[in-house]
C-alpha cells in the first residue's frame, strides 16, 4: 500500500506518489526529497537531531511518519538562511562557537526557531529548559544557550 | 524503513476508527502523537499490523469547563495543557505537572489520550488522573463507557482497554482547595521522574480539612494515597507536620530497584519530596 502526500517544505510544494506509510518524515525529507540538512541520530527521540517546525512548532521528525505531514507546512534547515544570507539565529550560532562538528546544529536551530518564535524566553532557564530534548556531545551548552540569548535580544529590538 | 509494514488508516469519524480497530483481530494498534509508539515501532519492538491514525479527528481536541470538571479531549496536546488559562487557573497541579513531561517537541505532538493509555509508571499525566480521580470516556463497538482512573491502570505500561477501545476524553474534578504543590526529581530536565508527589489541600477548622495525595516513579503505576490523606486530617499542623508527613508517605510505598535509581534512593527521594511539598503547602496562607 502506497499513498500520495503533497506537503510544503521550505515554501514549495512537493506532491510525492508512492509513499510507503512506514516511512518516517526525516527519510522522506533526506531519502525522497535530498534535503539532508536535517539529521538522524538516534531515531527514538532522544537527541533531538532530527527536529523540524511542522505548522511553526517544532517536532521529532522521526517519531512523525511522511503521510502524516500531509497538507502541513513544513520547515528543515535549509529553510532558515542561505550560505550568502544567514538568519539571525544562524548568525548567532556562528558570532557565539554554538557549534563545533555540527551534528546537532540543525536540530539545535530548529527548537531554537520554535522557541524564538512562540516563547518570551525572559530568562536562561527558559531557553535551557527549551533545549532539553536536544544532544551536543561537542560544545557544553553554553555557547548555544548564549546564541539564542543574543538572537532573542536582537529579534526584540527589531520589532 | 524502519518499522515494518502496517496498513495506514486515518478514519474521520470514531464509529469508523473501532471499526478498523475491530477488523484488525487484535493486530490493530492507535495511533495519536506517536512519541511513545514510534520508539517502538523504530525499534520494531510493536509490529502491528494495522495502524489507525486519530490525528484527523480535530474534534477530540479540545479542553473545557462542564460543571464541575474540567473536560480533555484524547487528542489535546501536551503543549496545548501546558498553555491553557483553564487549566492553570482550575487544575493548578496539573499545570504545575505538564511542564516536566519529555521535551518541547515531544509535548508539541504527544496527546493526553496517548500518554495515559501509554501508561507509564513515570509519567505526570497518568498521576494526576489519579492525583484529581479523574474518568475516561472511552469508545468501543458496544458504544461508550466510563472507567475510573484507578480501574484504567493495571500494571507498568498495562491498560485495562479492549485491542478496539478508543480513549475519547477525560474528565477531571475541580478541587476547591487552598494550597497544593507538586515535586519532582528526574536526572535531567523533562525526563521520566525518579519520583514525584502532588499534594492539595483545603484548611479545616483545626487543621487540615480535606486532602489529596499522589505519587509516582515508586510503583508499577501511578498511586493515590488515601490512608495519608485521612491521616492528615486528623493530625495538628505544626512545625513537625512536614516531616510526619514525609514518614507517612514513605511507609506507605516499596518501590523497586532499576538502573536508574536504588529502591532505598527512591524512597528517600520521596521523602525529602514530600517534606518539601507539605512546606509549600502549609505556608500558603489559609
Ligand atoms: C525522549 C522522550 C522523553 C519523554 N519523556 C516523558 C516524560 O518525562 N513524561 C511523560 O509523561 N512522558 C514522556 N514521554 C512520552 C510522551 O509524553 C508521549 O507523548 C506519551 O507518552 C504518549 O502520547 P502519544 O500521544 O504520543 O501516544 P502514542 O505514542 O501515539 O501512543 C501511545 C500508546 O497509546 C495508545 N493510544 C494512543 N491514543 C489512544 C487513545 N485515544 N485511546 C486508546 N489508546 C491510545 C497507542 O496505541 C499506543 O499504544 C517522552 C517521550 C520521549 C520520546
Ligand atoms: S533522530 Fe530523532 S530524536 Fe534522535
Ligand atoms: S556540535 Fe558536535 S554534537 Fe553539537
């Protein structure tokens, strides 16, 4: 059994026949769609590599199945910024070492694109507890937590 | 692929969705946030052979005042209790509780139907439907039941539901109380607890008038301790009351040993919990 889903990714329309309900979101995005932005770690949720914004809220791609994506609105990475034209988060993350080999970085700017968006983040602990549910074996955090710090500052003084 | 093959459906009525459920023959399996079942899934630890998706059924989705209860719909997101004016201001613990469940992602899609259906014995949703007595609203091909929270969980991640039940929504009971907390120990922030405790009560006129108290990490599923509760009210509230307390809680669990935590760490863990919940409790003035 096989089903068509049409979804966004990143702002274009993707209607993809054949798709196997077994089949996670994070392949689809990588495997079907070349978009290996988005990384896999552990597969069960735990290290938060694989996280996207599905309708503006950060998800597990590997705990969501492809056809469940259907008729949503889709964000990876490669949605954020481009090489020449960083977002603000990314910007952050480069200004303040957030990364080191970059393996989690893509969930990383994910949940804190989530967290950006929907959350006051007033204080540290707001965006340490937001980042949780993600793994860095490389950095120890504190670069990362300043990262959004400063991008939440600049993200206030520009609206 | 990771999981093994499954037949998709996506009903949109629920009399459609236990049908489904019915024609699996036992080989069917609920599918809602999906942050407990595609672990197992990944791991093909579960092989169901059908798989009934309820994430298109946006009326099971919902969090409202009826009467004196406040009643969830199975589909409502952990996020969305998380975010509720309703839900803070009504059922304060549960609010307070919401927050250390798992991480934002997985609280952005995990639902309250799965997580108690899941049943997990380290799990904050499943310990406050036993925490407020809570009931399910459950669907099946004989039409609709009602099950008391303490009849729903049998054993660890052990429901009492038939293969073709269908959670549909719970209701929880406003307390008119005048002081609660909720405690929590897990290694990391938004992991499964070690222990916990919820403690609400309302002041009597020597004492304490009514109580209510839930813990959970300390046995195969979440407890409701009614002999303490009773005990509470016939004792005097002094100084002294935090650590009685304490005593009482403790005696009254034996929790196992795992590899995340001693039975003996566990149980004093709960009991320095418990001493710091009844200090919350009594210094809200009543
Ligand atoms: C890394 C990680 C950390 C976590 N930490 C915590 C934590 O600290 N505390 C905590 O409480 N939870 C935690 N969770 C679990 C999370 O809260 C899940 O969302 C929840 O347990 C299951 O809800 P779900 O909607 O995702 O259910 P699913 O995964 O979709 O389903 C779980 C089970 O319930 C059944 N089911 C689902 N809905 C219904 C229904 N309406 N009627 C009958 N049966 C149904 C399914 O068939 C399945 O067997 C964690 C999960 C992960 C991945
Ligand atoms: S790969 Fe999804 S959480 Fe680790
Ligand atoms: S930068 Fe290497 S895992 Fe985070």
């Amino acid at each position: 059994m096989t089903i068509n889903v049409s979804v966004m990714v990143n702002g274009t329309r993707h209607d993809v026949s054949d798709v196997e309900p077994r089949l996670l979101l994070s392949d689809f995005l990588r495997d079907t769609l070349g978009l290996t932005g988005t990384h896999v770690g552990c597969e069960h949720g735990v290290c938060g590599a694989c996280t996207v914004l599905m309708d503006g809220h950060s998800i597990r791609s590997c705990l969501t199945l492809a056809v469940q994506a259907a008729g949503a609105e889709i964000t990876t990475v490669e949605g954020l910024g481009t090489p020449e034209a960083l977002n603000v988060l990314q910007t952050q993350f480069r200004e303040h070492h957030g990364l080191q080999c970059g393996f989690c970085t893509p969930g990383m700017l994910m949940t804190g694109e989530d967290l950006l968006r929907n959350y006051p983040l007033a204080t540290d602990e707001e965006i340490r507890e937001g980042l949780s549910g993600n793994l860095c074996r490389c950095t120890g955090y504190q670069n990362i937590v300043a990262a959004i710090r400063s991008a939440a500052a600049l993200r206030r003084e520009n609206v | 692929m990771k999981p093994a093959r499954f037949e998709y459906i996506p009903p949109t009525t629920l009399e459609a969705a236990v049908a489904a459920l019915a024609a699996a023959n036992g080989e069917g399996k609920i599918l809602a946030g999906g942050q407990s079942l595609l672990p197992l899934l990944n791991f093909r630890m579960a092989r169901p052979a059908v798989l009934v998706d309820l994430n298109g059924m946006k009326e099971l989705s919902f969090i409202e005042l009826r009467g004196e209860n406040v009643a969830i719909g199975a589909l409502t997101r952990h996020r969305e209790i998380e975010h509720s004016p309703l839900i803070a201001s009504r059922l304060p613990v549960m609010s307070a509780a919401i927050r250390h469940v798992a991480h934002l992602a997985i609280r952005n899609r995990g639902t309250i139907g799965g997580s108690l259906s899941h049943a997990d014995p380290a799990a904050e949703l499943p310990m406050m439907a036993m925490f407020y007595g809570a009931s399910l609203t459950v669907q099946g091909p004989a039409g609709r039941r009602t099950i008391a929270a303490k009849d729903f969980f049998v054993d660890a991640l052990t429901n009492c539901l038939e293969p073709e039940d269908i959670v549909v929504e719970i209701e929880f009971p406003i307390l008119q109380h005048d002081g609660w907390a909720f405690e929590e120990v897990a290694r990391r922030f938004g992991d499964f607890a070690l222990a916990s405790i919820a403690v609400s009560i309302r002041r009597g006129q020597f004492g304490v008038g009514e109580a209510r108290v839930a813990v959970m990490g300390v046995a195969d599923t979440p407890l409701r301790l009614e002999h303490v509760e009773q005990r509470l009210c016939e004792i005097a509230v002094d100084g002294r009351t935090p650590d009685r307390f304490a005593e009482m809680v403790t005696s009254s669990v034996s929790p196992n040993s795992d590899v995340h935590a001693s039975a003996e760490y566990r149980k004093h863990l709960l009991g320095e919990l418990a001493k710091r919940a009844m200090q919350t409790v009594l210094a809200v003035k009543g």
